[in-house]
C-alpha cells in the first residue's frame, strides 16, 4: 500500500463519518449571499461520497469526480438511481469538467494530495465568476476526549516515528492559508469550523479505523493489525462510542469576476 493509494480501504469508507451540516449550512448562505444561487458543485476526489452526501442532503447537485477505481465504484454505487451526482474519473489537476461548470468545489479531506498549483488553476477554470473552492477536512477532535487522545498516544507509542498525512489537525493544517493564496487564481480567503459527534457502535469504529491510508502505510501490515487489536481492547465493552469531530473548511473566491 502506498500513501494515497485508497484500492484496499474502500469497502471500509463507508464506516467514516459526514462533514458538520452547520459548516456547510453557513458556507452556503455566504456564498449565496455574495455570488447568488448554487446551481452546480463539484466534490472532486469525492472517494465513496460522504461529502456528496452532505451536499446532496443540502439540496446542491453537480459532479462527483474521483480518481480510484475502487472508491468511485462504491459511490456509484452509493448513489444508483439518484439523478444528483454524475459520477466521472478524474483528478484535482485534471476533473475532465468543462469550463465554467460550477459554481462550488470541494475536496473533502483531499486536498493534501492534490499539487496545489494544478489543482487550484484546474478549480479556476471550471469555476463561473466569482465562483468559490473550499478544501475542507474532518478530524476527530482529540483535545475533548481524553479516552480518543489515549488511543492517539498509545498509537504513537506503537509507531514511534508516525507522521499523521491525512489528519486535519491544526498542526498539519499550517500553511493552508498561503497555499490557497499562493496564485493568482484566488483570494478572499475565510475559515469555518465546527464540533459535532457521530455514535457508533463497535463494529463500525474499527472499519473507521481500517480505512485510515497513513497509519498502515508507515506501520506495515504485521504492525498495524496490532494496532487495531489494541484498539479492540481498548473499546471492549462498550456498546457505543461517540466519536467527536471538528469540520474545518478553508474557502476562497475565483478572481475571475
């Protein structure tokens, strides 16, 4: 397995969370506000559609664009016989979509991976004027469960020279800013956060945690099933966990007016 290479970890997406409704909620009413009605979006490396879920639940429509095989095959199929999403093959540098397409893109927890300059004159070019881009990520939020942040530690512990990738913690976050406004492509940089909590029972919370790419990479396998064996200890016995989240999104406006 390599970094950013998802073909395993599909099957096991559907077992992660959604983005905060309240993230996007507030970023559509500004963005309405400023540049009129959203009549497309474009959730590019959409994976298995959780954040195209979010978005079609708010009423948007639009494209779906993601570039593994295995991943966009489980948000097609998420997403057989709803007429909101077309589904393509494509990339942040590359979508396929044409010029002046969308109103809003998005790359849900995706960003990272993208080059930034490719991506960002790519999201231009399929933008209408005045169009928006918003990178947003959805970390769980440590620094409220000691229980979650035990997890974290004794992971480090277990993998002492662990470098989160995907993660959207503040520390891996910094820089966002310039990358963003690192072109001529965008300005009017602005960011939204919010807390919310997902339930699960135990089942589901270790597929959540089969999905994560950075961990088995730098781990191995042998490691890492260690890992989700000191994870299954650590939950035994309880019926339900409550997973807490911190949506953060970083939106910027098209310079093209």
């Amino acid at each position: 397995m390599k970094f950013g290479d998802f073909t395993k970890l599909a099957k096991d997406y559907v077992n992660r969370t959604g983005y905060s409704e309240t993230v996007l909620r507030v970023l559509r009413s500004y963005i309405e506000s400023v540049n009129g009605a959203v009549k497309s979006v474009a959730d590019v490396g959409a994976g298995t559609g959780k954040l195209t879920e979010n978005l079609e639940s708010l009423g948007l429509s639009g494209y779906a664009v993601e570039p593994n095989e295995a991943m966009r095959a489980e948000g097609v199929k998420l997403f057989q016989g709803r007429k909101s999403f077309i589904w393509s093959e494509g990339f942040a540098e590359k979508t396929g979509l044409p010029e002046n397409s969308v109103d809003w893109v998005f790359m849900g927890s995706s960003f990272h991976w993208a080059d930034t300059l490719q991506a960002l004159e790519e999201f231009h070019r399929i933008l209408r004027p005045g169009g928006f881009f918003t990178a947003i990520w959805n970390p769980r939020n440590l620094a409220s469960s000691p229980f979650h942040m035990g997890i974290e530690n004794k992971i480090k512990e277990m993998v002492p020279n662990l470098k989160r990738v995907s993660s959207g913690s503040r520390e891996n976050m910094r820089g966002m800013e310039e990358k963003l406004l690192s072109t001529s492509f965008f300005d009017d940089l602005f960011i939204t956060e919010a807390p919310h909590e997902a339930v699960m029972i135990q089942e589901r919370y270790m597929g959540a945690w089969r999905s994560v790419n950075d961990i088995q990479v730098q781990a191995g396998e042998e490691l890492f099933q260690k890992v989700l064996e000191m994870i299954e200890f650590e939950i035994s016995g309880m019926d339900q966990i409550v997973v807490p989240y911190l949506s953060r999104a970083f939106t910027v406006r098209s310079t093209k007016r």
